[in-house]
C-alpha cells in the first residue's frame, strides 16, 4: 500500500515539476506544452470533420460552384474566334487628347459557334455601345500595364456574357486582344 502511495506521489511530482530528481521537470515542460498544442489539434479536426460531414455553411457545395461557374476549358477542346470590329473610344482625360483603338477576339467553344455567333450580330450595336461606355470611363492609370489590361478583358468578358445570355450558361469562353492602341 504505502508503495503504491509513492508510486502516484511520483507520478504527481512528474506532472507538476516537484520532483526533486530534476527529471520530472522536463516532463512537466513538454507536458505543459504538448498538452494544449493536442487539444488545439484535435478541437481543429473535429471542426473540419463537423464541417465536411454537414456540407458547411459558408461555402456553396462542389455542385452548387460547378453549377454557377463552369470548369475552366480543358486543352482537348476546340475553339472558334470570333473577332470583332476596332472600336475608337476617348478615355477619361481632361482634354480629350488622346484615343483607345481597340479590336478584341472572343473565344467560343465549336459546339457553341453557331448560336454565338448569331446572337453577337443581333447583339453587335448593344456591345459596341457598351464597349465605348466602358473605355470612355477609364483613365489612363486604368488602362496601363498588364494586370489592367487583364482586369479589362475579365470585366469585358463578363459584361458581354450576362448581355448577351443572361442567367444562362455563357458562351464566350475568353476575350483577348486583337489590337490595342493609345495615342
């Protein structure tokens, strides 16, 4: 009995660090550490799991996503252009000096060619209109460098997308530039 008194005496020394051997205070350290740092650990993982068996309620679910955005084209994939008349547009300047020149190419799967391309010659005033609005509203710091002209090809593409096909699967895949020209 009384050695078994000594034996969980012992075992509360370790924990606490009042082992007079010195030995026991290192396993107090990594206790003290370990401890919270495995619990943190395992509150994480229950969370994610928690999370991944209801669905989670932050994020729309894989199909929902797929739904709203379709996947990105795959390479094996082919692809008509359609290229679209220059437009000229004046930017957003104090003197109206300068002029945009710009002739865009829109990518269009094959298989969605034909019905594109005739709803962009019914549609072709609208998005012209719209296109010479849109550059006429940009300044010159707007229309520099790459990651603008990237950001205007994306705001393009969408705006053509919701003009042309609205709450329907959009058609133009990409918009790049033909031309591009600042004077």
């Amino acid at each position: 009995m009384a050695e078994e008194e000594t034996d969980s005496q012992s075992v509360a020394d370790a924990l606490t660090g009042n082992d007079e051997g010195g030995s026991g205070g290192i396993l107090s350290k990594i206790l003290r550490f370990a401890l919270p740092v495995g619990i943190l650990v395992l509150a994480a993982g229950a969370g994610y799991f928690a999370n991944q068996m209801t669905g989670g309620s932050g994020t729309p679910s894989k199909a929902a996503a797929e739904e709203d955005n379709p996947p990105p084209p795959s390479d094996d994939e082919e692809y008509t252009y359609y290229v679209m008349e220059s437009i000229v547009a004046n930017p957003n300047v104090p003197r109206l000096e300068r002029y945009i020149s710009v002739t865009l190419t829109l990518k269009i799967r094959k298989d969605d060619y034909d019905k594109a391309s005739e709803v962009i010659e019914e549609k072709m005033p609208e998005l012209k209109n719209s296109l010479i609005l849109y550059l006429s509203d940009c300044s010159l710091d707007e229309i520099r460098g790459k990651k603008n002209l990237n950001r205007i090809l994306r705001e393009i593409q969408d705006s053509f997308n919701e003009r042309l096909w609205p709450d329907q699967r959009p058609l133009i895949v990409e918009v790049g530039y033909e031309r591009w020209v600042i004077q």
